[in-house]
C-alpha cells in the first residue's frame, strides 16, 4: 500500500530542489503518492498568512512531509513558519547528519556524526518584548519536560544507529539554571545507557573542537540556539549547507527538509545544488520503511560524488540542477 507523503515546494529555490527530489524518489522506486501543497511567499497574498491551515491538516493526515526552504524575513514581517511548524506540530527534535563523501572537497575527511537538536523552546520559544523604546528582551525557556524528552530521543538514535557515544553541549558554567537544568537531565537519562559512553562540553569550547578533530564525535545533543548554530557549522566542515540535510521529528509527525535557504538570488536559474534535498528525502524513506529505495540513492550519490566530474557549480562541476539530478537517476 503507498505511503502518501505531504510535498510542499517552498520559496526560492525550493521548488527546484524539491522537484527533482521527487524524481529522484519516484525512480527509487520507492511506494509514495504526493499530496502537494504550499506555504510562504507564495500564499501570502491568497491566505493572509504563509502558513495556511490547509498545509497543516495535510501534515496531520498524513504525519509525513517533505519541504522546501521557506523565507523568513529578518527583523520584521511574518515569522519563521519553521518554527511554527515544529511548535505546532511539536516536532520537538531537529535532526541534521554531517557527513564528508569521497570525491567532494572538505575540510576533514571521515566525518560522520548527527546533531540533535531541541526544537521547540530555549530562546526559540518566541517569548519577547519591548522594554521602553531603548532595550529589547528575550526569555529563554528551557523545561525539564523538553530536555528529558530531546536527551532520551538521542541515546535512542545512537542505539539504533549503533554509535558509541553521546555528548551534550551547554553553557551551564554561566548559565547555571537553564543550562544546568538540561546538563541534569542528561546526566540522569545517560546512567540508563551503560554501553554508550556520555559526555558534555561546553558550547564554546566544543566550536573550537569540532573545527579540530569532528571525527570524534558521534551523537551531540543541545538545546536549540547552540544546535542551531553548531549544526550550521557543522556543515561547512564536509562542504556547506548544500551538503546537510535536515528532519524534524515528533512522536507522530516528521517533516524532512533541506538545511539551506531560499536563495533567491539564482532562483529559476537551474543553478541549485539538490543535494540537501535529496539527503533529506533519503532520511524520510528511512523513516518510512522504504529502506530499498533510499539504500538505492545513496549508492547513486556515492557513484555520482566519487566520479567527481558531474557534479553541480558549487561543487566544482558544469551541471545544472535538473542535469544533476538526471545524472543520479543514471546511476540509480
């Protein structure tokens, strides 16, 4: 029986991405029916909103999507429908693999661990306001609830990943009731997983250490600022951010999606690199039980990324973004 995934295109490059992501998935093979819909810019002027309840309900329905990136202005109009989407469907996990690949240029090779990342409060939780006409303030909100929740969902992604340790990152030496709060709770959780080692690192040392030496780490836990920030660059270690792919995960719900952004600057100019978009879509069909498949892309990409000659312009290739995908398909 098909698995009906919820497909929404985005802004910006988004549509171009995603599309051929759907390509690429539909020659897997894998067993999908698409129910397409949209948010952001494009539905602005129609629905009032960029985030419209029909692409909500889809969400529910069918407790699966995959997106596109959607604009989110900078100091001022609509707010991120990112984060309304993981507050409203308390997607409370942001995953996001970091991961080198032979033929592609980076920073360290062997470089293969997962942030987890807090998705639903810290400074994140929207809580701000004005203090007079001269101070602006943010509350940082961090719940036992939250953190226990995020620290178990990543010792269960390292058992079943089969990885040898997890290490939370925190700023509880200054932040001493928030972060210690979530330092607590991954200490206690971490006693009930006796054969995966555990460690915390503080959130400024542990940038200077994934830059130094990423390959010895597997699993890094963090609320939502740090992981945000740390995730981001994380991926300019193995590429950048057209390398990354990205989930949100609740206990019921899963949106997959590409880290990047719009880039508007070469929408509808064939230039994007899908990769971002394809990984996540492989993270989805995993999700799903369409192990095959996904397996099935893979191979293509590693094909693709070791011949080193078809690749994308920002990846040192001539290809566009459909000759790209086509390619892929080639070796699926």
């Amino acid at each position: 029986m098909a698995k009906t995934v919820t497909l929404i295109h985005g802004d910006g490059i988004g549509p171009e991405v995603i599309s051929v992501a759907k390509k690429i998935i539909d020659a897997s093979g894998a067993n999908i029916e698409w129910e397409e819909v949209n948010a952001g810019e494009s539905v602005l002027d129609k629905y009032k909103t960029p985030l419209p309840d029909y692409v909500i309900e889809s969400i529910k329905k069918n407790k699966v999507a995959l997106k596109g990136p959607i604009t989110t202005p900078v100091g001022g109009g609509f707010r991120s429908v990112n984060v309304a989407l993981r507050q409203t469907l308390n997607l409370y996990a942001n995953v996001r693999p970091i991961k080198s690949y032979e033929g592609i240029y980076c920073l360290h090779k062997n470089v293969d661990f997962i942030i987890v990342r807090e998705n639903t409060e810290g400074l994140y939780a929207g809580i701000e306001h004005m203090v007079g006409d001269d101070a602006a303030e943010s509350i940082k909100v961090i719940t036992k609830k939250a953190s226990n929740k995020i620290v178990k969902f990543a010792f269960e992604l390292a058992k079943k990943d089969t990885r040898k340790k997890v290490t939370a990152v925190h700023k509880a030496n200054i932040m001493k009731l928030s972060d210690g709060l979530f330092l607590r709770c991954f200490k206690n959780i971490a006693n009930e997983y006796n054969n995966i080692i555990s460690e915390d690192v503080i959130v400024d040392a542990m940038s200077m250490k994934l830059v130094q030496t990423p390959q010895n780490y597997d699993v890094i836990v963090a609320p939502n600022l740090y992981g945000d920030i740390l995730s981001d660059m994380a991926a300019g270690l193995v590429g950048g951010l057209g390398l990354a792919p990205g989930a949100n995960i609740g206990d019921e719900i899963a949106v997959f999606e590409p880290v990047h952004g719009t880039a508007p600057d070469i929408a509808g100019k064939n230039l994007a690199n899908p990769i971002s978009a394809i990984l996540s879509s492989i993270m989805m069909l995993k999700h799903i039980d369409e192990y095959e498949a996904a397996l099935k892309i893979e191979n293509a990409i590693s094909k693709v990324f070791k011949k080193n000659s078809k690749l994308t312009k920002d990846l040192g290739g001539n290809l566009g973004t459909k000759e790209f995908a086509q390619e892929i398909i080639k070796n699926i």
